[in-house]
C-alpha cells in the first residue's frame, strides 16, 4: 500500500500534465491563426509596389473561355510568360548587353503565382549559378508585375526557364 503523500502527489502532477498539454495546444493553435492570418494579409497585398508613372498598363487578358482545370490555368500562364518575353528582352537584355556585352548569354528561372482572375499575384526571379548575368536578375525583379494570363477556376503557379538573347 502507498502512502497518502505519495497517491496525491502523482495526482497533482497527472493534473498538471494535462494543464500544461491544454495551455501548449491553446498556445500552438493560436500561433496557427495568427501565421494564417499574416500570410493571408501577405498574399492579398501586391508584391511590387505602386507602378512608376511611366509603366505600361498590364496586359489584357489572353481571348479564350476560363480554364477549367488545373493543367489549363498553367498552360495558360506559362504561354503568358513566354508571350511576356520579348518585352523582358528589350527592357531588361538590351540595356544590359549595351553596357557591357560579355558574357552574351543569361539564364533565369522565372517562378509566377497567378490567382484565379488570371492577373499575376506573385513573382520570383532566381539566377542560374554560372549562368545569369546579375544586372539582368536585377532588372527582372525590378519591374512591375503585370502579367495577365486567361482566368481559370484555380490559381497556379507556373515555373518557365528564360534564356537571353
């Protein structure tokens, strides 16, 4: 038989346990809502910000009905970031390469989250170790974000290796 002490004491603690099990969840789930919350105000807001007054207004719409599956809404934003090309080579390869013309290749991988409307919500530009010429990159995440690709059901995301010239 145990001592009194003893039974009541391994009670305290097993109550204690459970106190601080439901203070630690309570405490996770609020760090949940709040990084939920911050990433949602994050996500809503534009990446870039306000255009200079100088800026081409974004682009219209590709024609076409909305994509109905996931596999159309990144086809459809990749065509859009290959149609944007040209434009990226003329405002950003061109001056570049005038200034100093070695070396005369850059490669970058363009990464854009389109949301379900088909404008661009978000853009990543990463450099190709050995391979990017940084006055492009810099360039490229420079301007603003004004890719539109077809509206779709979903959003996407869609990865696209550009190559200059």
């Amino acid at each position: 038989m145990e001592p009194a002490g003893l039974r009541a004491s391994c009670f305290n603690d097993r109550a204690m346990n459970v106190t601080l099990r439901r203070r630690r969840s309570r405490f996770a789930s609020l760090v949940l809502v709040a990084l939920a919350f911050g990433c949602g105000r994050r996500a809503a807001r534009p990446m870039e910000g306000p255009s200079p007054a100088g800026a081409a207004a974004p682009a219209p719409a590709p024609p076409g009905p909305p994509a109905t599956s996931q596999a159309e809404a990144a086809r459809a934003g990749f065509l859009a970031v290959v149609a944007a090309k040209r434009e990226l080579a003329a405002r950003c390869w061109a001056p570049a390469v005038a200034r100093q013309p070695t070396p005369s290749r850059s490669s970058h991988v363009l990464r854009v989250t389109f949301d379900p409307d088909g404008a661009a919500t978000r853009r990543e530009v990463i450099d190709r170790p050995g391979e990017s010429r940084p006055d492009v990159g810099s360039c490229l995440r420079g301007l603003p974000l004004d890719l539109k690709s077809r509206p779709s059901a979903f959003p996407s995301t869609v990865e696209v290796t550009l190559t200059f010239p």
